[in-house]
C-alpha cells in the first residue's frame, strides 16, 4: 500500500473576509474530491481571511498512481484565478 500526502498553501487575495476565503476554497476542496475521489480537507489558517492550507490524501497499491494523481490535483489548484499558490509539499507516509 502506497500513501501520498500533499499540503497546499494557498493565498486569497481579494478575500476580504472569511466568507470570501470561502467562497474561493470551497470550490477547490469539493472539486478536488469530486473529480479525483480522494480525501481532501482545510486543514490549517481557519482564522485568517486569506491564507488557506488544503491537504489531501491518496492511497492506492502503486506510488505511481499516486504521484500522477497528486500532480492532477495540483495542475487543477494552480488552475484557479483567484488563488496563489504559495506552496506544495508532498510527502510519502509510510505503511507496514
């Protein structure tokens, strides 16, 4: 079993509230575990009108599944107008 995980580390900049930041992520999140059915979360900056960090998960029996997985999830974040992406970082958790 192969587990990839990736952060993302997004910027809003014309979020002017928490509400516009998630007007704008919303859309990444859902649209990430639509169309790729892998587990997808905000998972930090949820005080911070506009940053955004976005972590997924994907696990399958091949690591290059999951590398070609991550880098479609990460063509379709850097897809969006409204965000910067600032950063990305993938990292391999190990399974027994």
């Amino acid at each position: 079993m192969e587990v990839l995980a990736a952060r993302f580390e997004l910027r809003v900049p014309s979020a002017r509230s928490l509400k516009d930041k998630r007007r704008a992520v919303r859309p990444i999140i859902d649209g990430i575990a639509a169309r790729f059915s892998i587990s997808c979360a905000e998972v930090a900056h949820a005080d911070d009108h506009q940053l955004a960090t976005v972590g997924v998960a994907v696990v399958s029996g091949s690591a290059a599944i999951c590398e070609s997985v991550v880098d479609d999830v990460e063509r379709f974040v850097w897809s969006r107008p409204d965000i910067d992406v600032l950063d990305v970082v993938k990292s391999w958790i190990e399974s027994e």
